[in-house]
C-alpha cells in the first residue's frame, strides 16, 4: 500500500517521540504539532530538530511541540492516523451536529456563486416582465441575446456547481466540473439529462472525494496522475447514473405526485404544502424540475399558474426576509449581499437571498417559509373567490411584507461596526501595502515571545500589543484558516498576500475561552469587517503574552518585505510593504 505524502515523516516523527505508546494526546495549530507525552524525557529533541521536514522543537507550557510549517494539519492527520491518536482539533470538528454541517456545507459551495446568481436573477426578471408588458418578442434580437446570456448559467449549473463542490470536499476541481458535464450532456444513451440541478452533483462529488483520497492513498505515486482521476470518474459516474439519479427522480416524482394529489383534495393544502417548502426545494435544486425555468417564468406566475406562482410567492417571501436582515444589520458583508438578493428576489431568482443571508443565518430561511405558505394560501384563496385583483400579486407583496416583519421582530443582529479604510493599495514607490488589523503598540517580531515567529521561519511580519479585542480583516480577502480555537487566522488577499494573524503567544491552549469568532473559515470578507473579538484582560490574567503576530506566509513570493517605523498602529495604517 502506497503511504500518504506525509506519512514518512509522520512515521519518523511517532518514533521519535517515544513511540504511540508515549503519545497521550495530540492536536495541532497552524504551524505546529502539539503533542502531550506521558514521558517527554523518552523523545529524542536533538534528532527531532535536525530532521528534514521539522524546522524546530518547544518545549512548553507542559506540551511538547514540532515546529513543523504550514502542513502542519496535514503531518497532523498523518500522525494522527498512524499512531492511532485522535486528533483533538478533529473530534471537536466531528461535534458539529448535522444541521449545523449541513447549513456549513451548502453555504460554503454556493458563496462563490452569489454575485453571478443575483446579476442573472436580475437580469433573467426583466427579460420576463418586458415580455410580460410586450416590449419584447421572443425574435427579437435583444430577448435572444438576454435569453443566451441568463439562461446559460443555470442550465450549465451543474458544472459550476461542481466546481465549487469540489473545492468544499476538497476534490480535484476539473473532476468536479466534469461530473457537472456528464448530467447535463444532451445524449446520454437514454438517461434524462438534469440541467438547473445542484442536488445530485453535489452528492456525486461527495462520494468522489472520499474515492479521491483513496485512490490518492493507496495508488504507486507514477500511477496517480492518470488513475486517479479515470477511476474516480468512473466510479462516481456509475454511482451516479445506478444510485443518485434514480434516488433524486424517485424523490422529484414524489414531491409533485403529492402536490397534485394534495391539490385535488383541497387547493389550499396544496398552497400551504408547496410555499412552505419551497425554499427548501430550491436548496437542493428540485425546483428547477417542477417549474421549468423559461424566461415566461414570470410571466406564468403573474397570470396565475399554481406552481409557477407558488414559486414567485416564494422568492418574494424570501426577498421579505433578506430585505428585513439588510434594515436590521450592520455587517456591511450582508449589505453587499442583501441588495442585489433583494432585487432578484422581486424578479423570482431565489437563490441569491437563500444562500448569501437566509441559509446562513438561519432564522430568516424558516420565516420565509412561513410567509411563502401564507401568500400561496392567499393566492388560492383569492382565487376561489375570484377576487376582482391580481391574486398572483396581491398574494406575493402579502408574502414579501409578512415575511419582513416577522423577520424584523424575530431576529436580532449585534451592530458591528465598519472601519472604512482601503485594503491593499499601492505607495508612489509601487510597492504593496498591508493595512494594520489591530489598535496597538507595534514590536518588532524578533522580539515576540515564540521562537516560532521570531526567528523568521514562517515569513517576516510585524507584532502588535493590542490595546482592544477586535481584530479586523486587513483587506477585501478569504478566511483560508480559522481554528476553532479562534487564536489563528489565514488569509489570503485577491493579489496573493498569505497572512497569518496569530493572537497572543501559545494562546492556543485556551481552547477557545475568551476568544469569539466573528466570521467563518472559507468565508469572503470585506475589508474593516471583524474578524474576531477577544477579551485581553481575561487571557492576560490567565498568565497568557497577548503580543499579535502578523505574518506573510508566502514572503518568498516577494522580492522584499518592509515594516512600518512607527510606534503605534491604528487600524487601517500601513504596516507592512511588499515589493
């Protein structure tokens, strides 16, 4: 059996600590390992500090730690598995509970897609009411040219979706991109293609990652570039075609047999059924089955068809909610996200709201469901009584501002404040400036109390003594890291920039007490937004160095890297320079 990529040192490393006999406990941060030994006097240090692939050894606080870089989760998982020592930082990942992995998960594959979504709905919306008003034909050549553009998104959603998919299970992301494909290829020997589905790729690359690290695992290095991928695919397409698509039409032929079996015994059961659950059908992509998405798609739900306008009550329930979270917060994230949401919304593009603010959040998500039931009972109700208004609109502006209330009520959102300042820009020398994220008092690294940021090896940087507990994100950029145990942040900004924001020294063995994550790993952040609020008083008192570490990881993609002379920094100042 072939060893992982790091399964030789993590061999070596078992061995010289004393054997897993000798290992009592293990985690790990983000450069190092953290071992907990029953006798530290039985691990060779010497050996240990002059093997390849460990920079140095600490000794400290009762923990025995590698210095080993930025691998070091990935050592981590090695030793980890080999010794037969859980991870502690993995099994507290491990107590997530399913919804909370769930919400996790769908969030993190459709944020990258919310700005093409919102633009698309937007753009998808007025197609449908200039036709609806008659300003436009299906021939003539601007509806064509919208037609193209917004309808090719979601048709070939698939693939995007499987891009982003394998980016979140970490598989390969041509692979995931190529499963896209394969649902959406025109002539598939008498199987259905699944254009507009996010369902069954996401489930197909799913199972692919897990076949990936296998192959990965377990394959001779020379056979991995080619076999890897072909058996993957194979598998997973099979898997797909045999198991998930049958599972996903099996599921999609239930949901409108019940609709219209409900509907024939009493419209408004029907009504309730289907506003209230279709957020959730648009999560997992179900809708785009039911309500084929034309660009009439409007058009049908403002002359009264059931599904169609069941459909845009639903998505003008859920621009209600966005629209109260967008009056209610200050997260200047959420503003970026809830307006064009909004819009879309009101123009029957859903998904923008569901996965930018209302998934995430959660509460809004629920309360839309509630407001989406009530103006589909509204609308069948309104026309059972054959009501001299347009019940397809009275029932969706009742959707939009019930929904908007309750959510108003119910919800509560902290008033987190921005600092305006911009997040990378350019000195008249043209070199590249880093923002302070802290208020504080600036120290040279040298002189930080961990040799691990001292002594240079993970990149030059600068050190803050904070006088507040706020950190905020240095620029428009995206939280690679965020340890649950809040004292480490990675970062990476759209130019490149690798940071590494590291509070206080060994601050790590707090377990998270006293420190309060603000966003999430894998989230897109604006620059000013707060990152993380800790209490200094409480760690100082806690016997802790709250000296703040801010590092370039990736310095060697650099020609040069300089600091700020001063000797205070406030947020938004600059502090580090990159040539």
């Amino acid at each position: 059996m072939n060893m992982g990529k790091y399964d030789d040192l993590a061999k070596r490393i078992i061995e010289r600590v004393g054997g897993r006999e000798n290992i009592t406990g293990l985690t790990h941060c983000a450069t190092k390992l953290r071992f907990l030994l029953k006798d530290e006097t039985k691990a060779d240090t010497r050996g240990l500090k002059t093997m390849p692939g460990v920079i140095t050894v600490i000794q400290s606080s009762g923990q025995y730690q590698l210095v080993i870089g930025n691998h070091a989760p990935d050592v981590c998982e090695s030793v980890s598995r080999l010794a037969g020592v859980a991870d502690l930082k993995e099994a507290r990942e491990r107590e997530m509970n399913m919804p909370g992995r769930f919400v996790e998960a769908f969030s993190g594959i459709f944020t990258p897609l919310i700005g093409v979504f919102c633009a698309m709905g937007i753009l998808r919306g007025v197609q449908g009411f200039f036709l609806y008003m008659g300003l436009l034909g299906e021939t003539d050549r601007v509806y064509q040219l919208i037609q193209l553009l917004s309808d090719s998104l979601f048709y070939y959603l698939p693939v995007f979706v499987g891009a982003t998919a394998a980016r979140k299970f970490q598989v390969n992301q041509f692979t995931g991109m190529l499963i896209g494909a394969c649902l959406v290829y025109p002539f598939r020997y008498g199987i259905a293609e699944h254009p507009y589905t996010v369902l069954p790729v996401i489930l197909a690359v799913w199972a692919a990652s897990y076949m990936e690290r296998f192959l990965k695992k377990t394959l001779p290095e020379i056979l991995k570039i080619s076999l890897v991928p072909l058996i993957t695919l194979v598998f997973t397409l099979l898997l797909t075609w045999i198991v998930i698509e049958a599972l996903y039409t099996g599921l999609t032929a239930v949901i409108m047999l019940t609709i219209d079996r409900a509907y024939t015994a009493s419209p408004l059961l029907s009504a309730f059924l289907a506003g209230g659950c279709w957020p959730f059908l648009v999560i997992s992509g179900i809708h785009g089955e039911l309500v084929p998405m034309t660009p009439e798609f409007l058009t049908d739900a403002m002359t009264g068809a059931f599904l169609p306008a069941a459909a845009y009550i639903a998505s003008c329930a859920q621009a209600g909610a966005v629209f109260a979270v967008l009056l209610k917060t200050k997260d200047r994230r959420l503003h970026a996200i809830s307006i064009p949401a909004v819009i879309a919304g009101l123009f029957g593009m859903a998904e923008p709201g569901i996965y930018g603010a209302a998934l995430p959040e959660k509460k809004p998500l629920l309360i839309s469901c509630a407001g989406a039931a009530a103006g589909c009972v509204l609308f069948v109700w309104l026309g059972q009584m054959q009501a001299e208004v347009s019940a397809p609109l009275a029932a969706s502006g009742a959707a939009f501002v019930l929904t908007c209330i309750i959510t108003l009520v119910i919800c509560k959102y902290p008033k987190k404040e921005r600092l305006e300042f911009p997040a990378i820009t350019f000195s008249p020398d043209g070199k590249k400036v880093i923002h302070s994220p802290l208020n504080g008092k600036i120290v040279p690294l040298m002189e930080v109390g961990d040799e691990v940021f001292s002594s240079g090896v993970l990149g030059e940087g600068i050190a803050i003594e904070p006088y507040e507990g706020i950190v905020y994100a240095p620029a428009d950029c995206k939280v690679t890291t965020f340890f649950p145990t809040g004292h480490a942040i990675g970062l990476t900004t759209a130019e490149g920039v690798e940071l590494l924001i590291h509070i206080g020294v060994d601050t790590v063995q707090l377990n998270g007490k006293y420190f309060e994550p603000l966003v999430k790993q894998g989230e897109s952040l604006l620059e000013g937004q707060p990152m993380l609020r800790f209490d200094s008083r409480k760690i100082e008192q806690a016997g802790y160095d709250m000296t703040t570490s801010v590092i370039i990881t990736n310095t060697t993609d650099w020609k040069r890297v300089d600091s700020t002379k001063a000797q205070e920094t406030t947020v938004g100042d600059a502090l580090l320079m990159l040539v």
